[in-house]
C-alpha cells in the first residue's frame, strides 16, 4: 500500500475517532435516568422521555462499537496488519478502504 495512501486513511481514521468523541461529549446526560415524578410530567411526556433515553443509549453504544472498529484499524496501521483480509489474507482493495477505513474483508469475503 503506497505510504500516501496509507496517511490519509490514517487521518481519516482519526478524523472519525475525533467526531465520535464530540459526539459523546454532547450527547453524554441523554442517557441519564428518567425522572418519574408524576406532579413534574405527564405520563405521555414520561413515556416520550423514557423512548428519548433508549434512543440515546442505543446511540452511545453504537459510537462505542465504532470507536474500537477505529482503534483497531489504527492498531492495525500501526502493526503493520491493516489492509489484509482477516478471511483470505489478501489485500483488501484501496477503493474500500478509502470508503470504509474499518473494513476488515475484502470485497470478495464480505459477499
């Protein structure tokens, strides 16, 4: 893989590890309890809040999968390892890395 290449998949990468943490840094207290005083809310904006929470954890634990697809990529880079198909052991095409800096197959497995 041309060293180019290799850089700017790099800074892609952290380019992406970089907006998963601003993200968590502002969605952090959406994933906080629900209050259930009822003299507070009603219960329609309770069970609003309570969907509202879920999205959000279910969000957190999204960015978190992708953090470590991204610390693994870069662990990769760093190792000598990444851009090799964990399935074959082939190369994997440049084309994709450049679309998806994660993948760990090549086209060909992933199919």
């Amino acid at each position: 893989m041309k060293a180019g290449a290799v850089e700017q998949i790099k800074q892609q990468l952290l380019e992406l590890k970089s907006e998963l943490q601003a993200q968590d840094e502002v969605y952090r207290d959406s994933g906080n309890t629900v209050e259930l005083d009822q003299t507070r809310v009603g219960r329609i904006s309770r069970m609003d809040a309570i969907q509202a929470q879920q999205m959000a954890l279910e969000s957190a634990r999204r960015r978190q999968h992708q953090m470590k697809k991204i610390e693994g990529a870069l662990h990769r880079l760093e190792s000598g390892e990444y851009g090799y198909c964990f399935a074959c052991g082939e190369k994997i095409a440049l084309q994709r890395l450049a679309a998806e800096p994660t993948a760990t197959r090549c086209i060909e497995c992933v199919e």
